[in-house]
C-alpha cells in the first residue's frame, strides 16, 4: 500500500496502528502520540517505494550521488512527507473526524537539530530536490545524539540548553544492524616491501570503533521515487568490550566505552569561526570511513563492475571541507584494500570526487595540527603526506623557485595539514555557492589552484527548496498562485514567472495583499502566545533571521533601531510608518562579541518597547530558538528581507532566497546571491546599499578606513556609540566588546562606514512601502523571480555539470 483512497481508510489505519503502539483507547492518545502514530503510518506508505526506489537504481546501475555532509537541517517531516506523497487532505480530514486538528498535532514534531545554519539546511534542501528530480542521490551524515543547543533568552542573554531530539525517538528513521561497520583510529601505520616487489601498508594497534547506520526516507514530490539520508551513529563493540573486561580493568573498559560513544554524541556548535579539535576530526573521519565502505561494499555487491570504473557509477560530493578526507580514506581503501596501485587509485578518486566552498574567512579554513591528525589517523596521514609530495615535487618542477605558490597549494605547510587545498586538490570539480563567492575563489583564497587547474572551478549558486518554503510554510500564497497561474509552478518552479503578467493587476495584488497580512497575523498570534507581546499587525515587518555573526552585522541593524529611537525621541511631534523590527538567531556559544549582541538587541528592545510614545512608532523583539520550524512562520509574514553582511564576506545567504519566494523586499549589500537577486528583479525592486566588495578589499590591502574618523565627524555615530558604554541604555548595560570591535579594533566589517547608507537606505524602503500598489508590485515580481532561486535549478547544474546523473523513474 502506498495511498490512503479515502479518510475512512485513513482513520482504519489510525485505529490499528495507534490501538498497537499504545494499547489505549483513541480519545486518551496524547497529542504527542498522535504525532507519532501518524508518522508511523506514513513510514510504512513510504516503505514499498523506498525498496522499490533501491531497487531499480541496482538493477539499472545508474549512477548516483552520495552527498557527504557533517550537518543536514532538515526540519519537521511530517508535513514535508505527507505533502510529497499528496496525502495531506486526507490525513487532515481523517484526524478531523476522529477530533484532532492536523496543524495542531505537526507541531509536536521536535527540529530534528542535526545542523547549525545555511550550510546544513542547503544539504537539506538538496537531498530534498534530488528525490523531487528523480535523480539518484544520497545524503551521508552522523546521527548526532545532541543536535545544536536550544536558545533560551534569560535576563537578556542566551543560554544554551542541551537538545535531546531524540529523547521521545525519532519515527523517520530505520536502524540497519547488517549493515554496520568498524573504523579504525590510533595505533601505527608503517609501509613494508611485500612479496610482489613493491610496498604494502601495515596498519596494528588500533581501536575500532562500530558505526552504525539509521536511514531516513527522503520523499520525492508525488513520485515514488525515495532516496536515503544515512545518518551514522558510533557504538562501542561488545567484543572490545568484554575483551577489556576480561583484562580485569573495569575503569579501562569504561573509558574505552564512553569515547566511542562520544563520537556521535554532539554537534559541533560551530559556524564559520567557532572551532572544535580532536573529536571534530574524529567525527569527520568517523563518518567519511563509514559512508565510503558502505558504498563500497554496495559497489562490489551491486553494481558488480571493475573498481577501475567506480567513478562511472559513483560521485562522492563533500559539502565544504569537513568531509575531505574522504579522498585519502578512498585511496587506503582502494589500495590497502582492494589492491589498486597509487596511480590508478589516485585516477579513480579525483574523477570521483567534487568539493564545494562555502567560506572565504580565513579563520574558518579547516586545518588540523600534524602531531594530533597523525596520532589519529596513521594510515590517513601516511596517504596524505604522499599525495603532498608527489603534489609539491610537480609544483616545483612546474614553476621552479616559486615557493610562495608551493605554500599556497601545499597540504602539509607549517606543521598542519590544510583541509581546502586537500579537498580541491583530490576534486575534478570546485565551485562556490553564489556568482561572487566564486569569483573571488578564483581572483584570490584559491587563486594559485586556480592557475593550476582553471577547469576544475566553476559556480553553482544556490536554491531552496520551493516545496518546504513555498508550498509548505505559505499555504495561502501557493493556493493564491494556483488560482492565478495555475499549479504548474508547483513541479517547474520557473514557471513562478507568469506571476509577472499579474504584477500590476490590482485585483491580483489586492489579493497577494490579504495573504501577507494574514500571515503576519499569524505570527502576531504566535508572538502573543509564546511571548505575551503584542506586536501590530499593520506595521511593516522587517525582519533578520541567521546566525549571530560579526560579518553578518546584525549590528548595523539594531544600531540604526537606536539612532532612529534617538531622533523620535529628540523630535516628539516626528511620525513614521509603524515599524516591527524582528531578530532570530542563535550565536555560537563561544563567541563573546556574538552574544554580546544578543544582549544588545534585548536591552535596546526593551528601552524602545516600555516607552509608551514610541512603542506606538516601532516595537523591537529578539526571537528565541530560531530554527527551521520558526523559520516556516517568519518568511511568510515578512515585508523586509535584512541582508546587509559586509561586502565579499557572505558566500550566498539562503535565507535571502525565502524572503523573496514569500513576497518580502530585500534590504541588502551586493553580496552573495543579493547580487543575482537584484539582478533579477532590478533596482525598483530591492534597496541596495554601501560598500561594494572591491571597496572592502582596497580598504585591507591599502588601508585607508579609520572608524575613530566616523566617530569623530559623525554627531549620531557618537551618540549610538557612547550610549554602548555610558550606562545609558538602561541598568548601566556596557558593551565593551562590541564598543572595541568597532573602535579599538577599526571596525573589521564596516559597520561604522556603511551606518549612514543604511540609514538612507530605511528611509528609502519607507518611501516605497507608502506606495503601496508599487510596494505591492515589487512583492509580486520578487516572487515571480524566485523561481531561479529553486534548488531545483541549482540541482540539475549539479547534475549535469559535476555528477553526470540522469533521472531514474521509480
Ligand atoms: C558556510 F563555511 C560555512 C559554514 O561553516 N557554515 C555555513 O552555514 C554558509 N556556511 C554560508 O555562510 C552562507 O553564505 C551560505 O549560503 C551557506 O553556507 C550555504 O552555502
């Protein structure tokens, strides 16, 4: 069975299975056990067409992808799956009658929270594509036990709790027993002559660790086809266990058994900058040796051909650098394992392999001390330090004497080894997420690799998912969009552009009117309940959800809220458009500057809120615990889409991509894909303000920007900044670091330099707002261009451009 035909058999079906999982009568099921029953019940409509799915991919050998990657954000399922497989209405109608409200009960799904920001909701999205496409592709990651920490807001600042997600269990996934496999870390590596003449590896010593796989179905878009998110999660073996055991040393036993489990037990809070060590590349390795002997294995069990031709079958695509080690843990198992000399080994690997970058800030640049990767990972350092000097012989050969490009593609320089130069070395594809990002990977981060290999590099700029963003968190504007251009848009999100037609039809933007103010009331209602906080409906929306980052300049934003606090207070008779400014985010536990700013965004929310004049012009609120599932009720809801990183530093942004889907007007920097934004929809239809990114970058290289002189010349600049450390912002609040950041340290960002216009450009965006058919107009042809932004558009480039795939019909 892969449908419900009716409610009736629907509510048959609940009645089983809920009678068999909780032994209880239907009307004392907890909201929470309803959840779960359903999600079991669309588990099993799933099953026969995720067998079936594997199924055919085996027998017609087609080739498929494996994206690795150490983070996937996906989000409530429920919805998503019921949407996919077209059972929506029906489920809504079954549980109606038995006296349960569908939109109820999906919100006693927990954020599966096995990412940090745009880098794992991307994955998200893509795996999502993949399977709307047909195309044969997989998602490998690590069941992490925690996920990223619940954002609690007390006394203004964030605390982190832990996020047990699966503490209630997790109906999506299957664990897969037969299919685990060990890893091995430690111990000694060694190279030998072996009988054959030439060298062999031994590698002794070691623990190995069990890696367990749990899949998840990933559900196309009405169909049948379902890939398969494999999530890894490491487990002590019993053997080693009991072996410990019998060697009389319980607290040996004991330790061995808690840092195996370790393996799996957080994510990394990290985000850019913020920076785990020796177990982050133990969960690298963790995952990137699990996943590839899977994939081997089905190789060799499957598909059944010459590892000579993996590459024709198989892509391996790793999501940032996290993965890159992937490329040496190919090669042990090739050669150690499968017998392939260093050179054919080497061939099979880099036409397997592409990489993606999704940073250019050097501080984010993974690079691992040699002393500890090579205690870790013998074996792995010993390819490494191989592929680093054949590497480097044929660099020297080429450009001889030149030692400053030696050291600019070197993955062993200074004693560490350098995760972006391994990745793009051991590719046949790199590209960056946004036109701009990828051009600046080219003219500079990896400009010597590029002269060495110009064709490797290209762009992919990237997508979101229409169906979570558009057709699942708005209804009301997909069924506004049905009525209007007909569902097609729904399976070809290009076809969003007819909206264009109806860009100046009043009877058309009367309407796209209604459904951004009902959503707005929705998240005026949510904000209610969850906060008590009143916040009007009527006022334009602006509103920032990312993470908390200097680069990002959530800053510049809550900056220009106080400069505009100032001049309504200095000027009682002043009126602007009411205004509700919206923050979400969390900031990494570690970064000081980054939580300073929460606090920042709180203590000036509260000046500005309990004032009883102004808080009539403007309400200011910090929303807690931003994730995926807030996400889906804040671009809806949105009029302005804040996305004013600093020149050069964002690579793409997603979350600009969902605004604009949902109507929102962008405020934002020439920066990552606010480029192609704008673009598309042109300078009518979006503000764009401050430095561009050449400007940054003559600022560094020849100086010249002084924040002390924006200070000083600059009577509002003063004022917003001494209000930082003066006390005036109520209970004697300081905020030192922020107050250095922009002063003492010469304001890395920009955010002092670009102050004014933003102002203007706030200005400007209330100008256009007060036009409201213009405004009104802007919203629809934003929508109309998002069609682009589909990660469908950025999966089939990645297709047919790095992975050669082609859609196989299940
Ligand atoms: C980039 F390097 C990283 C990282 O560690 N985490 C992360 O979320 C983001 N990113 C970029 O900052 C965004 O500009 C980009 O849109 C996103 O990755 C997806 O490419």
């Amino acid at each position: 069975m892969n449908t419900w035909q009716d409610k009736e058999e629907f509510k048959s079906e609940f009645t089983k299975k809920a009678h068999i999982l909780w032994e209880k009568d239907l009307p004392d099921l907890t909201p929470n056990e309803v959840y779960q029953t359903v999600a079991f019940m669309v588990r099993d409509l799933v099953s026969e067409d995720w067998i079936r799915t594997n199924e055919t991919y085996a027998e017609e050998k087609a080739k498929q992808v494996y994206y690795f990657s150490i983070e996937f954000l996906l989000g409530r399922l429920l919805d998503s799956n019921l949407i996919g497989l077209g059972m929506e209405d029906v489920c809504r109608a079954g549980l109606k009658d038995l006296g349960w409200d569908l939109d109820r009960i999906i919100p006693e799904e927990r954020d599966p929270g096995l990412g940090n920001g745009g880098l794992g909701r991307l994955a998200a999205c893509f795996i999502d594509s993949l399977a709307a496409l047909q195309l044969p592709g997989h998602g490998c990651s690590i069941r992490y036990q925690y996920g990223l920490f619940n954002q609690r807001i007390i006394d203004d600042q964030q605390v982190e709790l832990p996020d047990s997600w699966l503490a209630d269990g997790f109906p999506w996934e299957v664990k897969k027993v037969d299919k685990a496999v060990n890893v091995r870390f430690g111990g000694n590596a060694y190279m030998r002559p072996s009988e054959d003449g030439g060298l062999e590896c031994v590698y002794e010593k070691y623990s190995s660790v069990r890696a367990v796989p749990y899949d998840v179905p990933i559900v196309g878009y009405h169909n049948h086809t379902v890939n398969t998110l494999r999530l890894w999660r490491a487990e002590y073996s019993r053997e080693d266990m009991y072996r410990e055991l019998s060697l009389g040393d319980r607290h040996r036993a004991f330790h061995y058994k808690n840092s195996v489990q370790l393996i799996s037990r957080f994510l990394y809070p990290e985000d850019s900058t913020e920076e785990g060590r020796k177990l982050r590349l133990m969960q690298e390795y963790f995952m990137v040796s699990a996943g590839l002997q899977s994939i081997v294995r089905y190789y060799k069990k499957k598909i059944k051909e010459s590892l000579y031709k993996f590459d024709q079958y198989i892509a391996i695509h790793i999501n940032d650098t996290h993965p890159a080690l992937v490329i040496p843990e190919l090669m042990r198992i090739l050669m150690d394992e499968e017998g392939l000399s260093w050179d054919a080994a080497w061939n099979v690997t880099v036409r397997t392999v592409a990489y993606t970058n999704h940073t250019i800030l050097p501080e984010a640049m993974e690079r691992w001390s040699i002393p500890m990767f090579k205690s870790l990972l013998p074996r792995i350092y010993l390819i490494v330090e191989e592929l680093n000097r054949r590497w480097l012989a044929e660099v020297r050969k080429r450009f001889p004497g030149d030692e400053d490009k030696a050291r600019d593609v070197a993955v062993l320089w200074d004693g560490q080894v350098h995760m972006a130069h391994l990745a793009v070395l051991g590719s046949h594809s790199v590209n960056g997420v946004a036109e701009i990002h990828s051009q600046i990977l080219k003219d500079s981060t990896l400009h010597q690799f590029y002269t060495c290999f110009p064709s490797r590099f290209s762009n992919k700029t990237n997508g979101v998912s229409h169906r979570r963003w558009l057709i699942q968190s708005n209804p009301q504007l997909a069924g506004l969009l049905d009525d209007t251009i007909g569902p097609d848009w729904r399976l070809e999100a290009k076809r969003l552009i007819d909206v264009e037609k109806f860009s100046k039809d009043p009877a058309f933007l009367e309407r796209l009117a209604q459904v951004k103010q009902t959503r707005k009331y929705i998240l005026a209602d949510y904000i209610q309940q969850k906060y008590e906080v009143k916040v009007d409906p009527a006022s334009i929306f602006d509103i920032q959800i990312k993470r908390i980052h200097l680069y990002k300049r959530q800053l510049l934003n809550i900056l220009h809220v106080l400069h505009l606090y100032y001049v309504l207070k200095a000027n009682p008779r002043m009126q602007i458009t009411p205004r509700t400014f919206l923050f979400g985010g969390k900031a990494a536990a570690g970064y000081g500057e980054a939580k300073q700013t929460i606090k920042l965004i709180n203590v000036v929310a509260r000046l500005v809120n309990n004032d009883r004049r102004i808080r009539k012009q403007m309400r200011v609120l910090f929303l807690e615990n931003y994730n995926v599932s807030l996400g889906q009720l804040l671009f809806p809801a949105a009029d302005v889409s804040e996305q004013i990183s600093t020149a050069g530093k964002e690579a793409s942004g997603t979350g600009n991509m969902k605004f604009m889907m949902n109507g929102a007007i962008t405020l934002g920097t020439m920066d990552g894909a606010n480029v192609e934004i704008h673009r598309e929809v042109g300078d009518d239809n979006c503000v764009i303000f401050g430095l561009r990114a050449n400007e940054v970058m003559d600022y560094y290289i020849h100086g010249g920007y002084s924040s002390w002189n924006m200070y000083s010349e600059d009577a509002d600049i003063r004022q917003i900044m001494n209000s930082l450390v003066d006390g005036s912002l109520g209970n004697g609040e300081s905020f030192g670091m922020l107050y250095d950041s922009l002063l003492d340290r010469n304001d890395e960002f920009f955010v002092l330099k670009d102050f004014k216009p933003y102002c203007q450009a706030q200005q400007e965006i209330e100008r256009r707002y007060n036009k409201r058919l213009q405004w009104l107009h802007s919203s629809a042809v934003n929508i109309a261009h998002s069609g682009y932004f589909s990660s469908d558009r950025t999966i089939r480039q990645y297709a047919s451009g790095i992975w050669h795939l082609k859609p196989v019909k299940s």
